[in-house]
C-alpha cells in the first residue's frame, strides 16, 4: 500500500486532522505490522468532519464501552465513527471487525490493508 499516497488523499478530505506518530502501544498486542506502519506514515487522528477517527494505538472494548461481552473480549478498537461505533482487530484471526452500540461484532475485512482500502 502505497501510504504517502493515502495520506495525502485522506488529508484532501476537508476536516481531516492527523498526526504521524512513532509511538504506540500497538506493538504490544502483536497486531499487525500494516497497521503500525500506517499511524507512522498516514498518522492518527480525524478523517473528515467526524467521519472515522484513529486513535493512536488500541484499546480494549471496556475501555470505550464501560464492559465487555464474550464477543468483545478479544477485540482491539483502533477506532469509531464518532457515534458509538467502534472499528478494531478480531485478535484470532487480525480481520478488521466493528463492534455495534449493543457490543456484537460484524466482520467487515480481512485485513487492515482491506479495510482501510475499502473505506477511504
């Protein structure tokens, strides 16, 4: 993925807002290295007027939500829409998930790379 090329077409969007980082709890939940690369290159922060924001690094659901579910417990939100919908790794199998108001979990790519190529 040609990251440089992403930036650009996402700061393009008016309102966005990013900020490249080099540090980020990330590395240590073992999550993907593409993602990691992109808060270093793309960076973190708004997409838009309140589209998709990046946090810098994940969090755990119950940190968003207060609780978790037996169906959040291993997801990592890496992300929300700014309406109380979350974005985040499956960390079983590191597809890209969304985590819904009422805590289920839809699968919506297989990768990073797929997800962020599909939304933006």
């Amino acid at each position: 993925m040609d990251y440089q090329e992403l930036r650009a077409r996402l700061q393009a969007i008016d309102g966005t807002q990013l900020t490249l980082t080099e540090e980020t709890n990330a590395g240590e939940f073992g999550v993907p290295d593409e993602y990691i690369e992109f808060l270093r290159q793309v960076g973190y922060g708004r997409i838009g007027n309140s589209q998709f924001q990046f946090f810098d690094g994940v969090v755990f659901v119950d940190e968003i939500f207060g609780y978790e579910t037996p169906e959040t417990e291993n997801v990592l939100i890496f992300g929300d829409d700014y309406q109380g919908v979350c974005t985040g790794f499956d960390k079983e199998s590191w597809g890209v998930v969304r985590v819904l108001h009422d805590q289920s979990v839809v699968p919506i790519a297989d990768s990073f790379e797929s997800f962020v190529s599909q939304e933006f």
